[in-house]
C-alpha cells in the first residue's frame, strides 16, 4: 500500500495510489497520515479497503509530504563507506546521528529555496524509515517491527553552514525546504528488504548519484535499534538513512554546488520519484 498526502501546503489530506496511479482520498477514514493511523492495525484496516470506493482527487494535485506532524526527523551521516571517503572522514565506528528540523520538511516536488547567504548547497538521496510504533530500546531482531514503512528523502545540505558555522551540522541541514518526503510512504510489506534498493540523483539531467541500499555501513534495522537507545522513536518519527557517493563536495576536482534555477531529480526503487527547483531565498 502506498500512503500520502494531498492538497495545499498546510491542509494536506490523507490518501493512497490506487493501483492504476491515481490517487485516492482518504479523508473519510482517517484524519492524516500520521500518529496513531500508522499503527498496525489501522494499515491493516486501510489495505482492507477497495481502492474504487474511495473518492478520486484531481489530477495535477499538489502531492505533499507523506507523513504530517512529524515529531522528530532523525538523520544518519557517513553511512556509506563511498561517501564518508569523498567527504574526507573516517568511517564511523558507531552511527553518526544529527537531527533535521522538522520545519524543514516539504512535499517531494515543492521548490527548495536557497537561504540567505548559501555558498554550498548540495544534495542527498537518502532511504527514510517511518516509525509505526513506539521504540524504545528496541534490538535489531525486533526493530523492523516498528517500521510502518519507507519513503524518499533528499537530505538537502548548505556545507558552508554545515561545516564552517561553529562545527554542528543541523545549522546546514534543517533551512526551510531542505526536508523534502515522499511522494508516498510505501508500507513495510511492499519493500520486503530495504537493503537491496536502488537509488539516484541527477541535476539538470546529469547523473549525479548511483547507489544501492546493500552498501549501508549500519543497515535499517541496526539504525532502529541504535536511535532507539538514545531517544524513543514515535509513530510518524522519520530516520533518514544516509547518502551514497555522488554528493556535490565530493566532486573531483573541484566541488559542484547548487545554483538558483537547478532541478533535482531523484528517488529510490519502489518508492517513487522526486523533482525539485531551487528558487532564490526570500
């Protein structure tokens, strides 16, 4: 079953992709997809439902973030051995966890604006896990049981802010619009191994990123397990899982950065596809 959200930013509402591509609203069976409605129980009931029943939405709808009032947006770096080596870093012995504003989320095709003074603005396709149920100390055996299921996500990265502002991270990753989830969540059921999944990135057509899920230093259900030591994971919590190479400061010989005007294209396998605009900061 593929989950997401529909209509204008802010008043997103709950539907599914039927299986002939068109969405479906489910605003008369749940109120979001989000908390409580990503439950076991409560996707069961929804993937008991004929898609045929259900209201079609207006084609050229704006699809918005697949998963609303997202509690936490935890994001995984140097999760690739590939990546870490063209960003000049050790591979890490234990997850590297930094957190992504949550006001930095977007729906899958809204521009991404540039913020004020950027210098550096890169790109990420990341795999996202979107928590089910409540984790808390979870062990790797049991963790992709509290997974409601995947999703895309360009970690967009100001490396400037990230690297050069004061040594923390989330000031170059959580600007406004550089979170962008979706177009849908793709429930547990329909990825039966998130470690062998296909995923890229071009920019203005040209082929940027070419990786697979499998080269994951921490796999999935290691990365649940491990955040889940530290803080408990809640239903709608999202964990982005890290980039492989291709990224623009890995670019040799000379980094390649995001300019005004640029387009982003991007997904992973199954879980659909991605386009984004950079615009100038307002």
């Amino acid at each position: 079953m593929k989950l997401l959200r529909h209509g204008p930013r802010g008043a997103e509402k709950p539907g599914l992709l039927d299986a002939t591509g068109r969405i479906r609203d489910l605003s008369g069976v749940i109120d979001d997809v989000a908390g409580a409605a990503l439950a076991p129980d409560t996707l069961a009931r929804l993937a008991a439902i004929d898609p045929a029943t259900l209201p079609l939405v207006a084609e050229g709808t704006r699809i918005g973030p697949c998963v609303g009032r997202v509690g936490k947006f935890v994001a995984i770096g140097l999760n690739y051995s590939e990546h870490a080596a063209e960003a000049g870093m050790a591979i890490p012995k234990e997850p590297v966890v930094f957190m992504k504003a949550t006001s930095c989320i977007s729906g899958p095709n809204d521009d991404v604006i540039a913020p004020r003074d950027f210098t550096k603005l890169d790109w990420e396709v990341e795999l996202g896990v979107v928590i089910g149920t409540e984790a808390r100390y979870v062990t790797k055996e049991a963790a992709l049981g509290h997974v409601a299921g995947y999703c895309v996500v360009n970690d967009v990265s100001e490396r400037a802010f990230q690297a050069e502002r004061g040594g923390t991270w989330d000031k170059g990753k959580g600007c406004d619009t550089f979170g962008p989830i979706g177009p849908w969540l793709a429930t547990r059921d329909e990825v039966p191994d998130p470690q062998n999944l296909r995923l890229w990135l071009s920019v203005d057509g040209v082929m940027r990123q070419d990786g697979s899920t499998k080269t994951m230093i921490f796999p999935v259900a290691e990365l649940v397990s491990y955040v889940s030591q530290f803080m408990s994971l809640q239903p709608g919590d999202v964990i982005t899982t890290g980039t492989p190479s291709g990224v623009g400061m890995g670019v040799k010989p000379e980094p390649v950065f995001l300019a005004v005007g640029q387009t982003m294209r991007l997904g992973v396998e199954g879980l659909g596809e991605q386009t984004q605009t950079v615009v100038a900061p307002v």
